[in-house]
C-alpha cells in the first residue's frame, strides 16, 4: 500500500510518501511545496492544488494521510489553514485517494510512543524507521513522513480488529 | 462586466450572477449548492469544487466576488469555512476569475447605507434593485447577491479614483 502523508501549511506543505508492506515501511519521496508570500491566498492555493495533482498523478498513492485539527490558537490562523486544507482534500477527493485523519497525539504515540513527544524525537524516529540517517529532512516533510508512518502501523492493528467476531 | 458573488458555508454555498453596466445591474441567475451532511467533508468539497466549475464553465464570469472574514465566533467553525472557502478561491483562481473580497460593512453600507443594516434590509435591497419582487430569495442566495451588488457599486468609484491625477 502506497501512503502519501500531507502536512498543510499556508507557506510550505510538506508531503511523505511510503509504501507499506507487513514487512516493512519503505521511504519513496518526501519534499515540500513552498507557496511564495509575494503571491495572494488564491494564486498560492492554485499552485499547492496542482502541485498535490501532480504528486498524486505521478504516485498513485492508495490513500492520503493529514492530521487532524481540532483547534488553533487563533480563528484567524486557523481559518488560513482551513482555506490550504480544503484544498488538499478537494485534491484527494478528486482523484479517489481515501483520506485518514490521525490526531496530533496519535501520530506522536505511534512513533515515539508518547503522545507528548518533542518535534525532535518525531525527526529521529522517522528517520530511524525510513533508514534516512543520511538524507536531511525538513520540519515539514519530517512531519508529513511522520503521519504516513502513523497510518502504516494503525492500519494493521485496524483490520484485524474488523476481523475479530 | 459579469459578476459572480458567492457565500461559502459548509452546508449550503449561495451563488449570485449579475451583468454590470454602467447604466444598471441585470440579474442572470443565483442558487444554492447543498452539500449533504451525511457525506464527508472531503466528499463535500468535491461536489462543491465541481458544482463551482461547472457555474463558472457556463457563465464566463469576468471576476468573483466574496465576503472577507475576519474571525469567527469558534476557532473549529472558522477551520471548517475556511476549507470551503480554500476551495472557491482556488476554483475561481483555477479558472483565471480575479477575486474581489469585502467586509460584510461594505456590503450592508453600499447597500442599505449603513454598516449595521440586518439581514431583511439587505434581501430587500437585493430584490428591489435587481427587479426581483416576485422571486423568492434563499438567504444565502440574496448574500451571494449581495456581494455581487456591492463590487457593481464600488468598482466604478475605484476606477475614477484611479484616473483621478
């Protein structure tokens, strides 16, 4: 299963791709999407939607991963991150790419086993789990890779739960 | 100049399409795309981004015309209009249809005169100066109308001010 992880953001969207077998979780690409500030909220949304239409055109990906919000500090802030979130959902939606949803705590937990981890411990696990030592990883793409990485290990433990009587 | 106000909501979008001439403003036509609740958000987004497509293939508006929004009451309700939202503006930027944004002031104050004018006066306005006594008006079908209304009525003064030495 090939999972493509999103990490929305009004500047830089961050993307994970993996492809998850029983065995193991094998990185394919990561990167992100910069929107240029000189350019306006819908122009920047223009070019996150083809960007994510292309990624999704070239992977065919089986299913998309973000996380959830469930709140922002501040309506303003959130309301932007709605705008660039509804554009990554339209995108997926679009193309028949399922979407997941896992919370902030959930992703956490899933990697490092604590659903207060630091953003640091996030970095080193995906980079552990992905054999990345070498490859630097930007926040946003860490962070991407990290919620791909959450849906390959709940999935399994999902489906057997559906299979229990 | 053709014009198309829109009013995003997450349930109910309302469009507004109106011919301006220097002389008046025709009405062409004006809606409402429901977006069933039992259906996901993602799901939603798509039927709205294609429903949007479809009245901007058919119509060939010349600009779009939406209200800004400054804060919401709750953060989660900002987060999901500002999904909505991400998706009009990037349906109308896909397409090349320049967006135009006011604040729901402008609107009740190019309309009724003033900026604290209540919903009735607005859709009377609506209906009295678009020749529209005999249709019933949706709610946010008369919004929808409305902000196409108020760019009709404040673009030619942005344009003499513009000539103005």
């Amino acid at each position: 299963m090939r999972i493509l992880g999103i990490d929305p953001g009004s500047r830089r969207t961050g993307y994970g791709l993996i492809e998850a077998t029983p065995q193991h979780n094998r990185y394919l690409s990561s990167g992100c999407i910069r929107l240029p500030e000189s350019k306006s909220l819908a122009e920047r949304l223009v070019l996150l939607g083809d960007a994510l239409g292309d990624l999704i055109q070239q992977w065919q990906p089986d299913c998309g991963v973000v996380e959830e919000v469930f709140f922002a500090k501040h309506p303003r802030s959130a309301l932007v991150l709605g705008h660039v979130r509804g554009v990554v959902l339209l995108e997926l939606g679009r193309r028949q790419v399922r979407l997941h949803e896992y919370a902030p705590r959930q992703v956490k937990q899933s990697l490092v086993g604590t659903g207060g981890a630091q953003k640091e411990q996030i970095q080193h696990m995906v980079r552990m789990l992905l054999n990345l030592r070498s490859r630097p990883l930007q926040e946003d793409e860490a962070d991407a890779l990290a919620v791909s990485l959450t849906h390959a290990h709940i999935l399994p433990l999902q489906q057997r739960l559906q299979r229990l009587p």
